[in-house]
C-alpha cells in the first residue's frame, strides 16, 4: 500500500484531497520517515527528502482547475460590483485555459465579450468563439469595459493601459504572484481592483481536493515521483 503524509491541511484542498486519496486505497501515515511521497499545497514551500507528488504539471488538474477558476471568478465579479454581468462590456487577456474557461462561462451572460491574446491563433479562435479581439498594443486605447479579467502572469495594465480603462470598471487579477496589474497605479485611480488568486480552495474546496487528488494518482500511476 502507498503511503503518503501531508505536513500542512490548513489549506482545505489538501484536507479534502488526503480523505479522497484514502478512499482510493492510499494509506496516510503522521510522520513524514514512514510516507513514500508528500501531498503538499499547490504553492507549498515545504522542505523534505522525501519526493512530493508534482500535480501541478499535470494536465488533468490544470485544465479542471481552470474551470473551477472561471466559475470562482463569475462569483467574485458578481459580489465586488453594482453591476450585473447580462449585456456587460467584458474583457478578457490571455487566452490560456482559464481565459478560455472565462469566455464560455461569461457567454451566455452577455455577448460582448473581447479577448486580448498576443498568438494571432488564439486570437482567431477566439473570434471563432463569438468574441471580438485585440493585441495587447490595444489595451492603451480609451475603452469602455465594466469588466476586465487578467489571466496574464506579467505586466499588463501598467498605467498607460489603466488610465484607458473607466473608473468604474472592476478589474479582476487571476494571474500569480505577483500578478498583471499595476497595483499601486490602480488605487491611485480608485480602480476596483481585485486581486483573485486561489479561488478554488477558496470557493469549492471539496471538488478542488478531489482533482488534486485524482491528478496526485494519475501521477503515481505513471511513475512520476
């Protein structure tokens, strides 16, 4: 039997992913010399001679995670603002699997939904998808968003393309730390800015843990640790 020890259940994940992976035949063990692998958090910086389980690459987790991500986002963009997302102005950058869980999440709420994307491929499948798009040399044009979703993990709104943006918009940042946005720029502005980053531990935990946990088996099935 595969055991395994998981040192940090403050993050509700991995508390939800250590019961799945018990349920699917691993053995949990209180003390890390007896575990043939770590079940960490996602941004853990726990230090071991054991080997952890990397799930982090694995593309089943990240694609589920996007989901949950978007879903999570929907929520956060409806409680921060006065205003509905049904026939919203909505921008999304990047065009990654967050971003492209966004769009079909966001879609049937408004059709004005922009996408900015830097591949001239993404850009068109956007467009396939109903969205109007731009280049990121766009976002420094005067616009008129309610809503911008950042899933880019670099500089992006800097204060040229914040100054574009109105006031009142709720710019909401999904991309790790340290993010795509300008903070200090943006509070100078009094832009609503949210930064929104681990919305799936945050909102649906148990559904979050049970990926973790299916990424983590398909992991050691593969011999991957």
């Amino acid at each position: 039997m595969i055991k395994f020890y998981a040192p940090d259940l403050s993050d509700k994940r991995i508390s939800y992913a250590a019961d799945s992976l018990e349920k699917h035949g691993y053995r949990r063990v209180f003390d890390e010399k007896n575990a043939d692998f770590l079940l960490l958090g996602v941004n853990s910086d726990y230090k071991s001679d054991i080997p952890f389980a990397d799930y982090k690459n694995n593309e089943l987790f990240a694609l589920k995670n996007a989901y949950l991500t978007a879903e999570a986002a929907l929520c956060v963009a409806i409680e921060k603002s006065n205003k509905s997302l049904v026939s919203s102005n909505v921008l999304i950058t990047g065009y990654g699997r967050i971003a492209k869980a966004l769009h079909k999440y966001i879609s049937p709420f408004t059709g004005n939904v922009t996408v900015c994307a830097r591949n001239l491929n993404d850009r068109v499948l956007a467009a396939c998808n109903n969205a109007k798009t731009i280049d990121f040399a766009d976002l420094k044009n005067k616009n008129s968003f309610d809503f911008v979703f950042n899933t880019v993990p670099h500089p992006v709104f800097n204060g040229v393309e914040l100054s574009a943006l109105p006031r009142d918009c709720v710019l909401i940042d999904l991309a790790s730390f340290p993010g795509g946005v300008d903070k200090h720029y943006a509070l100078s502005r009094k832009i609503n800015l949210i930064e929104a980053r681990g919305l799936p531990g945050k909102f649906s935990p148990e559904t979050a843990g049970h990926i973790v946990a299916e990424a983590v088996d398909q992991v050691i099935r593969e011999g991957k640790i």
